[in-house]
C-alpha cells in the first residue's frame, strides 16, 4: 500500500466515525499519523475527535490521540485548552489535567 500524506489521513480521521461501537479503525489511521508526523496546526484535528465524542474513550483508542500528542515536540496546550472551550470532553479534561500535574512536578 503507497503511503499517504499526513493531510490525506488527517482528513479520514475528521470524517471518522465508529460502526456498531468498532474504533479500529481510529486506531489504524492513527498509527498511520504518527508515521507521517504531525504539525502544529494540525493538532485541532486531533481535539476535534475528542470534541466529536465528549463522553468517550473510544473503546481506548482515543488514549492514542493523547499519548501520541503528548509524545510530540510540540506545545499544545492553546490549542488542547480552545477545543475545550468549544466542547468540554472527557479526554481534553484528561489531557489538560496531565499537562498540569507535569508542571507542578518540574
């Protein structure tokens, strides 16, 4: 299979949606994101499935949205705190409460 762009993934994340409580697909393209790198304006994307799903963790998956964004050299925590405003969710809460926590121990 030819390698796609992180664009090109990045769109079929923004459109996914679960069938019949089946996340494995996130989980795919996903993987396929952190292959390809992400930059910092594409980090809304990312928020934007937790602002899609405000109650959810994705049957775990979306752990791998908040490890992988966590892992990156980026800050990103305007942006984490923006998606929050427009749609609070269980994840971004999460997220928002590690990146606190870290500050308060360095």
């Amino acid at each position: 299979m030819a390698r796609r762009s992180a664009l090109a993934v990045l769109r079929d994340i923004d459109k996914f949606v679960p069938t019949d409580g089946n996340w494995l697909r996130l989980d795919e393209l996903l993987a396929e994101l952190w292959s390809e790198g992400v930059t910092p304006g594409q980090l809304s994307v990312l928020f934007r499935v937790f602002e899609r799903f405000p109650h959810e963790d994705g049957a775990g998956v979306l752990w791998s949205i908040v490890h992988g964004v966590e892992s990156l050299p980026l800050d990103y925590e305007s942006v984490l705190r923006e998606s929050l405003a427009r749609q609070p969710s269980l994840m971004a809460e999460v997220m928002l409460g590690r990146l606190e926590n870290a500050k308060r121990r360095s």
